[in-house]
C-alpha cells in the first residue's frame, strides 16, 4: 500500500492509545518512511518490498527514522499542541516508536502483500492472506474510527486539564 492509506488508521488508533509511551507522530510517519523503499524499488523495476519490510530491515529504518525526527521535535511539539495533545518525548522514545511505526506497517503489509518476507532471511510468510485484502481494507477503517474517538478523548481531557491547570498546558 504505497503511501499508507491504510495504514493510517492503524497507526492512528495506537499511536493515540499509547501516546504516553510512544512519540505520537514519529509512529504514525514511520509509515511513510518505511514505504520510500516502495516508490524506489517501483521505479527501478525491482520487487517492490524489499529488506525494508522485514521486521530486521524495519528496525534499522524504523531507528534510522527516529534518530532523523528528533532535530524535529520542537516541531512536533507544536503540531501536537495545534492539535491539543499533550506532547513529551525523548531520544529513545523517539528512536523506539519508529521502529514500532514501521514493524506496525510491515505486519499490515505483510497480511496484505505477496511479496512481503517478514521473517527475512527466512522465506515464510505466515501471515499472508490470513485475512482478505478487502477484510484489511475494512480492519483499517474500523481503526481509523476507533482512532477519531481515541482522539475526541484525548482533546476533551486536554481541554479539560488546560482548564483546571491553565500552568501546565500552556499553548
């Protein structure tokens, strides 16, 4: 699924639902940046997932992605803010909720994609058509719903702190 569609709504609902663990927008555009590999193997005729989509080669992306986003923080920050979510992160947060981005996208693509080889070196690929390619479709769409209420949540109790503690939320 070159630039994740799909993926969003997944990447969406956990990243909302962990965000106390996770860098919220480093997990969800991990899912962009894992599928540059897509749009580069597409136009050189080669397959079009490659290591990238391995959970072994998605590590290395996922933490190569991290390390890139952190500069950006500052940046995130004030999205997050735009956004009424609360926002605090770290190197390592940063760094780990890339590679779990991209890990997320892999499994989606590897239930959806013949030529995903998750477990590369290894050669099986379990996890292909354990679901239809229109039941992933309708899957990602009950997450992106599921991500839309996470999020109505997560704005009311900003709000509602900004509200009782006008200090600590400042923006």
């Amino acid at each position: 699924m070159p630039f994740p569609t799909y993926h969003f709504g997944p990447s969406t609902f956990f990243g909302l639902t962990l965000r106390k663990w996770l860098d919220v927008p480093v997990f969800i555009l991990a899912n962009v940046a894992v599928d540059i590999e897509v749009l580069f193997n597409y136009n050189h005729h080669w397959p079009v997932h490659g290591y990238a989509h391995t959970l072994l080669g998605g590590a290395v992306v996922g933490a190569i992605w991290g390390i890139a986003a952190y500069p950006l923080r500052h940046f995130f920050e004030k999205m997050m803010r735009i956004l009424r979510i609360p926002y605090q992160t770290s190197f390592w947060t940063m760094v780990t909720s890339g590679v779990l981005g991209v890990w997320l996208h892999v499994v989606i693509d590897a239930i959806y994609h013949w030529d995903v080889r998750i477990f590369w070196p290894g050669k099986a690929k379990p996890l292909w058509q354990l679901l239809s390619q229109e039941q992933v479709k309708i899957v990602c769409l009950g997450f992106f719903i599921a991500a839309a209420v996470i999020y109505a949540f997560a704005v009311t109790s900003y709000m509602k702190q900004k509200k009782a503690n006008p200090d600590k939320t400042q923006g």
